[in-house]
C-alpha cells in the first residue's frame, strides 16, 4: 500500500469495485481498502441479481422495452421520491456500463428473461426481461484471492453449494422423481465434494459470488489492490475538500492520499443498532431486527459522509429493503439467518399472524411481504409471522432452512426451528397461536385452493407469484390446499437485504451537501447512498443494477470521462495526483 493513489474506495461491494475497475481501466491509480478480512461485502451474498432495463443481453433476445415505458414504472414506483436526474443517469448509463464489463473485464452476463419485475401489472410493469445475472465463473480463476472472497450465506447453500437459477433449485426437489434430475444432482455432488476436499470451498461460483468474484478479478487485472482487514477510520478533509482517508493495518493508522477522490460503498448500515433504532420504525431498541448482510455494514460511509458535511437522507416510505428470516439455530448455540426468498410462493404454504389469520399473498415480493408483516407487528405488538405448510409440501418443497425429501426432518425439530402439530389447533398451541383462527383459515383456504384459487389474497394472480412458484404443480404454481397432516409452521422475524437510506448523491454519485452542493472529492455508491428507487423494491435486483451504474459512472466522472461519451478510449491522459474532480 502507498502513500498516494488516484482513487481510493472504501469498501468492495459491486458499486465499489465497478467504481475502481472503471477507474483504473482509464488509467488511474487505486486503492480498495476492505473493512473486513474478506472482500465482496453484501454482493457476495446476493442473489446477484441486476435490474437494468435496456441491457445488451434482453436485446439480443429481442426484447423490446421503450424507456417511455421504464420511466411510467418508476414513477408509479418511486412516487414522491422520484429523481429525475438520477433516474436518467442511470437508465442511460445502465446498458453503457453493462456493455463496457462485458467487453474490457472479466465480468460476463447472462439473461434472465423470464425474471418478472415485482408489480408487472402496475404501468409500465413487464413480466420479464429488465434482469440480468452475473456468469457462473471458477474460483480458480481468483489464484490466492479466492481465500479472500466472501463466502455465500451459509443457510442458503445446501452442503456449501450455489445454486444459479431456479432450474437448478428444481433439479433438488425433483430428484426422488426423475431420473434426470437425479442424474444432475449426482454430478453435481460429486464434483462438490471434490472440490470441497482439495480446495476447502465450492470452485463453481454462482449469484451474487460469481458477480463479486468476476468484479474482483477484473479489478487486479486493471491494476487495483484490493486491501482486507483495512478498515477506514476517517476522511481526510483539508479547506473542505475530501483528500484522503484514515486507514488502520495491524493496529495502526496511516493517511492515504487521493488525488482525484474518495469513493464510499462500505455496505449500508443493517448491521447497525443505533441507525435501525434511529431509522426501522419495528426496531424500537435497534435490536428486533435480524439482517443476513456481513457483520463489516455498521454505516461507516453515513457517518464518514456527515463528518465531511454530506446530507444523508432517512425519511424514505422504506428505509431498508425488506425481507423475512428465521433464526437458525447452529450447533454451537449461535444463530444463523436464513432469508425466505422462495419458499413463500409454493402450493401448500400460508403465513398468519399470532391470531393464526392470514394477512398477505405470500408469493408477493420479500419487500412487500415485510411491509405486511410491519403492519401486522403494530397490531399484534411483536413484528413477526409463521409459515405454515401440510406434509406434502414440506416433503416436496422443503421450509425455510428445513430441505425437502429425503433429509431428515428430525434435527430441526428437535432444536425447536421447525415446529409440528397432528392438527392445525396443535400446530397453533406449540407457536403460540390462536387454535380457532388457524383451524378457520386453513379450512377456509383449502375449499378455494382445492382448484388452485385463492380469492382472500389473490396468491399466483401475477407473473412474478407464478415465477418462483410450481411450474410443474397439477393445481397452481402457487395455490394448493393444506390438507394431508401433519402441519409445521417456522416463526419469520424483519430482516433486509441492504439498506436504502443513506447519502444523498447526484446523478454523477458525487455526495450532495445540505445545499444540494457536490462534496469535492467525495462519491458514494451501492448501499451507501441514497437508494434511487426511493425507498421501494420495482424488480430483483434494483440494489445491484444502480450499484454497478453508478459506479461506473463514478469511475469516470473520476477520470474526467463523459458518461455520454460511451465510446471514448479507455485510458485517459492524467498525471497522479491531479486535482480533485468537482
């Protein structure tokens, strides 16, 4: 590590190492510094997911989305906190920097088509088409930095196996049934455990891993050192220009200088007790709420940027994007958090609340899920829900943590994750439910669900309920009756994803100050800044899609490169330490 860099970036998320790529592939000099021992942050967990309308990829597939029909959507979605000039910036600089990763870096896509946007029915919606997805990529590719890549969250690998699309996940539920399936899980074991065995980790990388690994690679290919256990402590900040930052290796601190600025994507603040008691209104004490994001995300960036006088913003509808775990417990009396993001949507599973009443579709996305399960903690007292499924479908699709046939049921029964019930009044007396409420709903929800409806709820009536649902079910994707004993039920608590509030940027990311001035030196991406979809979830991906634009867009507002200018060579004539762009 020098004395001196063009750029310095705080953090290693995709907003932060697509600022550093893009940089340095225009000739700059950068530092990335690493809170943590290991690098990827919350992308690394991810479902790797990006929401970028117009991308190369839908297109070949000849995909047509007008951005007239783009922009309708997210008015409809951001309303009050549409920004216009963010917006803009980002759909033109979505396709442009998905273009550039793919032909200057090692980060490659593949479409996902028939991945729908979360309100495909409101203006503007579509069923599919807007979502791309990081290409599998080795581990091995990464040499002696795949020790340092952020593993996937344990509770959603199976044996510490990525998965990197829902076809893949129906290979597992089916393989009792079909040969092929069979087959391919076999393959697939074999060859995990080999790597398992000569490597200590899965080589396949998938989802958000596979984005963050190929980010990382493009990064050392371009000339970017990627520091770990390199936490930034402090801006540098001289006649109100941001210089450089404070960073601490081996317990000690040293100034970093930054000729042309300093980029936060430090991860948000999930991780942070005193801004989700400051900003999550179901988190009273900071301490009801259970995030599966790195432990590193304690809102380094917020406070940095207020210390430098940037605004940063919490008075959005939705501070966080929203999502409903369980607590796992572990074998040495700790507590893994598993998301629920497709258990939810499949036929035979309801959620109620402790008056064992139903209060959501379930197959609605996670965010909206957990915006109905805040409405229903400020009735019931406690923020939290149960999913309850019959036999058949646990059997079939698994529940939560709990997999599917032919692993066993009884260790997450025993440790009190999974409870079950002869009857449904059993089931509810175990959770601490109303026995008469959730006889009465379930009764209620069979007559219906029998020819796959679901009238109260409306669940499997859009393309993205049907999208993670049962494509293969008699019934419905999404609607079956609860009637083949014994019931289970697993209690959901508030989690997130990432966080939305945060520092308000403009549309070249550059930090805002309270006057609506840029910070000089200054720019903060992903998490860290403000969500530009104003505090709702339009599609899978949303996080990662701005988080990869804006950082490009960020690298070369850094290198004095237009962002219009799509075309220009990618090296820019500089001298080190040339004054800070503004």
């Amino acid at each position: 590590m020098k004395d001196q860099y063009d750029v310095v970036v705080a953090g290693s998320g995709a907003g932060a190492l697509a600022a550093a790529v893009t940089a340095a592939k225009a000739g700059l000099s950068v530092l990335v510094l690493e809170k943590e021992p290991l690098f990827g942050g919350t992308t690394a967990r991810s479902g790797g997911v990006l929401w970028i309308p117009g991308n190369p990829m839908s297109k070949a597939l000849g995909i047509d989305d007008p951005l007239d029909a783009v922009r309708t959507y997210l008015r409809h979605e951001t309303g009050a906190h549409f920004d216009e000039k963010r917006i803009e910036a980002f759909l033109d600089a979505g396709p442009k920097a998905v273009a550039f990763f793919q032909s200057e870096t090692a980060l490659q896509f593949v479409a996902v088509p028939e991945f729908s946007d979360y309100h495909p029915d409101a203006p503007g919606g579509r069923p599919g088409g807007r979502a791309i997805l990081a290409a599998p990529y080795d581990a091995g590719q990464l040499g002696a930095d795949a020790r340092r890549l952020r593993p996937p969250l344990k509770e959603i690998t199976f044996v510490g196996m990525m998965f990197n699309a829902s076809q893949e996940v129906q290979h597992f539920f089916n393989v009792t049934r079909s040969w092929t399936s069979a087959k391919y899980v076999a393959r697939r074991l074999l060859t995990h455990a080999k790597e398992m065995l000569v490597h200590g980790r899965a080589q396949r990388l998938t989802n958000g891993n596979a984005l963050a690994a190929r980010l990382a690679r493009s990064a050392t290919d371009a000339g970017v050192e990627i520091a770990t256990s390199a936490p930034v402590r402090e801006l540098v900040i001289e006649a109100g220009v941001v210089r450089g930052v404070v960073v601490e290796v081996d317990g000690q601190r040293r100034t970093v200088r930054a000729g042309r600025g300093v980029v936060l994507g430090t991860g948000g603040f999930p991780q942070d007790p005193a801004l989700r008691k400051q900003l999550f209104p179901h988190a009273p004490t900071g301490a009801e709420h259970w995030s599966p994001a790195p432990p590193g995300n304690t809102g380094d960036g917020w406070r940095m940027a207020e210390a430098a006088g940037a605004a940063t913003q919490g008075d959005l509808p939705n501070n966080a994007a929203w999502i409903p775990v369980s607590r796992v417990p572990r074998s040495d009396g700790s507590f893994g958090v598993f998301p629920h993001l497709i258990d939810r949507y499949k036929p035979g599973v309801i959620a109620v609340g402790r008056n064992g009443r139903r209060f959501v579709n379930e197959a609605n996305s996670y965010h909206d899920f957990g915006q109905a399960m805040q409405r229903l903690g400020r009735e019931q007292g406690e923020t939290a829900a149960w999913l309850v499924a019959d036999h058949r479908a646990l059997r079939r699709y698994g529940l939560g943590f709990v997999k599917p046939f032919p692993l066993p049921l009884w260790p997450h029964l025993r440790n009190g994750y999974l409870l079950r019930g002869g009857t449904p009044a059993e089931l509810a007396r175990k959770a601490g439910l109303d026995p008469a409420g959730l006889e009465q709903t379930i009764a209620e929800f069979n007559g219906p669900a029998e020819r796959g409806l679901d009238p109260a709820f409306g669940k499997g009536t859009t393309a993205y309920n049907r999208y993670l649902g049962d494509a293969k079910h008699p019934i419905s994707h999404c609607v079956a009756p609860l009637d083949q004993g014994p019931w289970y039920a697993i209690k959901l608590l508030p989690g997130d994803l990432g966080t939305f509030a945060g520092i308000r940027t403009d549309e070249f990311a550059r930090a805002l100050a309270t006057d609506g001035t840029p910070v000089p030196g200054l720019y903060a991406v992903g998490n860290d800044a403000l969500s530009v979809m104003g505090g709702n979830y339009p599609g899978g991906g949303i996080t990662l899609g701005p988080a990869l634009a804006f950082g490009w867009i960020a690298g070369r507002h850094l290198a004095g490169i237009s962002t219009q200018d799509a075309a220009a060579p990618a090296r820019a004539v500089h001298r080190q330490g040339d004054a800070v762009a503004a």
